[in-house]
C-alpha cells in the first residue's frame, strides 16, 4: 500500500515477540494504538444491518469504511482489521488499490483482472469493465472472502466490485464517505493518543530521550497532531541524530515560520536536512511510476550510480520517507501522502526540462533493461550474445530465472511506465521503444497466451500513439494486434471491424504485409462468422496481393484457405480445385509436410463430395508424403481414414490392418474406436453439396 510507510496507525508485534532496535523505522508487520477502532469496527461486523433488522436477507457484502486522509493510518488500520478476522473467512484475503499514488484512479477493469488472477480465473483480455466485475461477483459467489478495497475514490468504485454475496466482507479505506452504498459501517480516523504516538517515536529513538524530557515529547506529538505520518518522519529525525533531543526537534517545528499541515511541515524539517544530491533525488522519486522505485530507477532519474542511488533509498527508508517493500529485489514505495510534496518540491526546484530529461533517462533505462531480460533468453544466437556482452554489468541479468523474477516482481512498475510514457505526449518516441521491448519481453518469459491481458493494454496504448502522431503503420500493427485477441476470446464482431481499420492505416503506410495481413484475416472473420462466400472473397482478394507479389508460400497456404470456406459451404468442386492448387503449390516450394497435409485435406473433400475410390488414391499418396515428413500424428490420422473408406469401400480386413497401424503409431493416444474424423482437430463439418457441384 503506497501510504503504508508512514500510514502506521500502531505497531504490530514481529512473530518473534522482539521490538525493532532502536533508530530504525518500524517495519510492516508492527502495529499499535487505534484499540477503540479496532473494537467498533469488529463489532460492526457482528451488528445486524438494515436489511436484516427488516426481515430480508441482506443481498451483499456488508462493508466497512474507514475514512481519513493519507498518513492518518488508515490503510495499516485496515491490514490489522483484516489480520485479526481473516480466519473467519477461510476462502482467503484479496486486496486492491483503486488509486494510483498521483491521485489517478485505477479503472475498474484493470482493477477486476487483478481480483480475477488472484481468483485463478481467466479475464478475456478486451472484456469490458460490467463484464470483468460480474466475472468477479460470479467467482466469489460461493465464497467466503474478505476484500480490502484500499483507498477508494468514490462508491462507484466499490459498488462495482460488491460480493453478491453476506458471506463476504469489504473493507474500504477512502478520504470520504461512501455515498450511495447501502449500511456503510464508517470509522473516521484522528491523530494516534497520546500513549501511542510516544511509543512510536520510541520505536526510532529509544526510550532515553523520550523519558528524560516527556514534556518535550508530549509537545512533539501535540505539534504532530498525532499523525503517523509526521510522527514517523519526526521519529526518523531524531533517529538520524543520536546527540540531538527532543527539544531540539520541537525547537525546530515552532520555529518554522511556513504555514502547512503538520506533516509539511515536518516534512520540511527532513528535508532540508538532506545533502544536495540527496534532496535531488528525492524529489525526483515523485516521477517513479505508480510510486515504485528501485536502485535502477532512482540512479537513471537522478543520473547517478546504481550504487548510490541504493545507498539513498535505504537512507531515506531509515528517516521514514519510503518505505522498503518486501521482495526478493530491492524495491522501495513512494508514500501516497508524500506524492503531493515532493511533486511540488521538483516542480520548484527542478526546471520542466530537467524533470523531461529524468523521465527519459528512467525510460531509456527501462528500456535496455528490457532488452536484456529478452537477450538472456536467447543465448543460443550469436547477436544476442553479443548484445548482451556490449551492455554494462548493472544491466546484465545472470540468467534467464533471474529476468524472469525480475519481469514479474516489476511488471506493475513496467505497465505504469508505458501508461504514464504515452499519456505524456512529449517522449512518443521512448514509449514506442519502451512497449515493444516490453512486448517482446513477456512474450519471451511468459508467453503470448498468458501475457495476453497485459498485451492488449499496451497495443492499446501504441494505438493511442500510433493515432496521435500520425504513424499509419504502427495503427495497423496495433489493430491487427488488438483484433487477433478479440478473435481468440470470441469477439469476432469486434475484431471484423478493427481487421477492416487496419486495411485502411495498412493501405495509408503503403504496407503490403499489414494489407495482405489484414485481407486474410477479414477473411477469418467472415468465415467465423459463418459468411462463407465473403470469407472466400476476401483470402482471394489476399491471394492476388501474394501472387501479384511471387510471395509462393503465402500464395500456397491461402488456396488451402479459399479451399476451406467452399468446404464449409457445401461447394466441394470449388473446394477440390482450390487444394489441388494447394498441393502443386507445396510441391513447387518444396514443403513437403505442408503438401501431406494439404492432399489429407483433399482426400477429406473427395470423401465428402461422394468420391470414395479417389479419397483411398489420394489418402495412400498423402500418407507416403506424411512419412517422407516424418509427421507421425498425421500419418495416424490418415491410416484411420483410410480404415473407414475402406470399410465403406466392402474390405474390412484391409481397413483392419491400417487401424492397427495407426494404434501401433500413437500407443494409448488414440482410443480404438476412434474413427478418421474424430482424430483429426481440424476435421469440417460435412454439409450436402451444391448443385453446382
């Protein structure tokens, strides 16, 4: 949680029973104070609602609110809240942020995926925001799941991800109420008691100094108003100078002439305190994407060394300014509460061009560690050894597991980085670079299939560019993108329409690949739509662009794809003409699979034409090309369809011995009873002919 570092409302005791030494910051897993609220809220949860006291079953999730500004220890409030309950849910904890550390709000639909993948449930990359959070509702219908909703902007965000369900309990933390949400259990935060915001500023001095002079620590707290945030910043002063009292810091405080918030202003005091090049890149940590950092990061926006850029962060975890994230890499988060005035201090201090210039230096840096975590998959090319030999050794991953953990533990912080790169407008150039080195990167370690939510956001995003800059060929490449994943996850409408778009931004760039690409697959389309005659039109529309251009292979493998929507609307002659023509054309390239491939197909039309004698002559000449390739599998199916031509044909031993041979090619694969048809995936269904036929 963005806010946590300095959101700690209390302190939570380690497993182990021990207090941290003191001078250092209190970790995540310490808690203390907010015992009233902790008791209100566990007793809400018990309290019977509206609906109940009316006699009707409560038909949601009840929800609890916990309201305050960030740095008043909402969001550690909520995680004792939900530590303390959670055995009472036994189908888990799920939790989500629903805004961005810059104030964006997080769109429900990227909000519903995350929610899903913890759920193990698969979010069709494309899906509409209604449609992922009803796929959301549906999974924790039978569940019994607590989901901590942290810092809400509004009820429409919550709304839309309500369990339909009692069993389950929302934990919201927002800056307000919840208007519009039915019996919202509210807890407004204040400052920490008095009690309690000592024994955090304990938690960094000591007890010594807090003892000896109590009124100046009861004056500190007081000056703090008893907000972690400040008390942590003003803890981690004080730890920072062992020979300094508590007088001195509150000295300080009253004598700041500046008016602000007491978290401003104690915020000031720490950093004023910072060497130069410290305090620069400090404030340059409010450029780090979705309020991420690490050494890279913070070295590429400050342009120093990997090495001292890690030196500052932990400095700046120690006097409580980020906070150090639990990972096997060293990464560090930006409090939410502290976004805002580091913004202001890098807009003041820093000139825009400056601050232009640290954001390309991060993207440029993103970008060749991108390269790098692809390059070490592919140590069996010599440009990529060489690529990666030529990069500098913090750039270098040791080996493919380590980018791989690398990719995931900084995906959310890679994703950002295309966001905010393209929603900039300035640096189109870097962001094009940025999302085809991210592409390339997960396609490598995850894969396209896996990748494919995160994928389409980014296509989206090179659209967006491709759009505003004018590039008619990344529009194409873009929407044919785009549109190959409505197709797999069943919008073929939508993916008609952006195949069509991509025609046009493929007939603009003056791209013969993008059009023929983009010819084909309307043709696809059709043909899943079940207009076969335009599907046919339009692969022969694709096909006298390869022709027109000797492109022989594509020109090959598109007379297969003519050939199968006639075949899917019953035209057999034409379809027989078309794989013939698929046939020579293998023969000619020199495809010998392709040609055993395409004289099975053949051998399935005459069948279906009512051509048994030629079927057997053409089946027997694709399985010697089947061996002659080495495609076992196919030479399987084609015994099997040789076996039931010849049963039809009156010779059941013939057809006997070939089944026998297709069992003895796959073993226990293939069930004895299986016929031709079933084997083979890619089977038509088998429609009357035409009269033209």
């Amino acid at each position: 949680m963005a806010d946590q570092a300095v959101d700690n409302g209390g302190t939570k005791v380690s497993a182990k029973g021990q207090r941290p030494a003191a001078g250092s910051a209190p970790t995540v897993g310490q808690f203390l104070g907010r015992t009233r609220e902790l008791k209100e809220l566990r007793a809400d949860i018990e309290r019977a609602g509206l609906d109940t006291l009316s006699g009707r079953k409560a038909p949601r999730a009840r929800v609890l609110l916990i309201a305050g500004k960030p740095g008043w220890g909402r969001t550690a409030l909520a995680e004792e809240l939900v530590r303390q309950v959670a055995e009472s849910y036994p189908d888990g904890v799920l939790r989500a942020r629903l805004t961005e550390p810059d104030g964006t709000r997080v769109p429900t639909e990227r909000t519903a995926r995350e929610l899903l993948s913890a759920l193990q449930r698969p979010a069709p990359p494309g899906a509409a925001a209604d449609d992922l959070s009803e796929a959301v509702r549906e999974a924790l219908a039978p569940r019994r799941v607590l989901l901590l909703l942290d810092d809400a902007a509004d009820a429409e965000q919550v709304d839309a991800l309500l369990p339909d369900t009692p069993q389950c309990l929302v934990v919201a933390v927002s800056g307000g109420p919840l208007t519009g949400i039915a019996d919202v259990r509210p807890c407004t935060l204040g400052g920490l008691d008095t009690k309690s915001a000592l024994e955090l500023l304990d938690r960094f001095t000591g007890s010594v100094r807090i003892t000896v002079d109590p009124l100046a620590a009861e004056g500190l707290v007081e000056l703090c108003a008893g907000q972690p945030a400040a008390l942590m910043l003003a803890g981690g002063w004080l730890a920072a100078r062992p020979q300094s009292a508590v007088a001195d810091l509150t000295k300080h405080l009253r004598s700041d002439g500046e008016e602000g918030s007491p978290l401003a202003r104690v915020f000031r005091l720490s950093y004023a305190s910072l060497p130069s090049t410290a305090a620069r890149i400090l404030r340059l940590l409010s450029l780090a994407p979705a309020g991420l950092v690490d050494p890279h990061t913070a070295s590429a926006l400050a342009g120093c060394s990997v090495s001292t850029a890690h030196t500052a962060l932990d400095d700046f975890a120690a006097l409580g300014l980020i906070r150090s994230v639990e990972s096997p890499l060293p990464q560090y988060e930006v409090p939410g509460c502290l976004q805002p005035l580091l913004r202001v201090l890098a807009e003041t201090h820093d000139r825009p061009a400056e601050l232009q210039l640290a954001r390309a230096r991060m993207l440029e840096r993103t970008v060749r560690l991108l390269v790098s975590c692809r390059a070490i998959t592919e140590t069996d090319s010599s440009p990529a050894r060489e690529k990666l030999a030529g990069m500098p050794r913090a750039l270098r991953f040791p080996n493919p597991a380590a980018a791989a953990d690398w990719l995931r533990i900084r995906q959310p912080a890679l994703l950002a980085s295309a966001r905010l790169a393209v929603a900039d407008g300035e640096l189109d150039t870097l962001a094009r670079r940025l999302m085809a080195a991210l592409v390339r990167a997960m396609v490598a370690h995850v894969g396209t299939r896996a990748a494919a939510p995160e994928l389409y956001g980014i296509h989206r995003l090179v659209l967006d560019v491709a759009e505003r800059r004018n590039l008619p060929r990344e529009k194409a490449a873009a929407l044919l993108n785009l549109a190959d994943l409505d197709a797999q996850t069943g919008r073929t409408s939508e993916a008609l329409a952006r195949y069509r778009a991509a025609l046009d931004a493929g007939r603009e760039a003056h791209d013969p690949y993008a059009t023929g690409r983009a010819m084909e697959s309307v043709g696809g389309a059709h043909q899943e739509l079940g207009d076969y005659d335009r599907a046919a039109d339009w692969y022969g529309r694709a096909l006298a662009q390869r022709l027109a251009r000797d492109e022989r292979v594509d020109a090959a493998r598109l007379y297969g794809r003519i050939a199968t929507a006639h075949t899917y609307a019953g035209r057999y002659g034409e379809a027989l003409r078309n794989w013939r023509a698929a046939v020579s054309g293998h023969r000619k390239n020199g495809d010998v699979a392709a040609q055993a491939r395409a004289l099975s197909e053949l051998a399935r039309v005459q069948e279906y034409a009512g051509r048994p004698e030629e079927s057997l002559r053409t089946c027997q000449e694709a399985v010697e090309w089947a061996r002659r390739a080495d495609e076992v599998r196919l030479q399987a199916a084609l015994q099997l369809r040789l076996a039931d031509t010849l049963e039809r044909l009156g010779d059941p031993a013939a057809a006997r011995l070939h089944r026998g041979a297709a069992e003895r090619m796959l073993g226990d694969e293939l069930p004895k009873t299986a016929t031709a048809r079933e084997q083979d995936a890619n089977t038509y269904e088998i429609r009357s002919a035409s009269a033209e036929d």
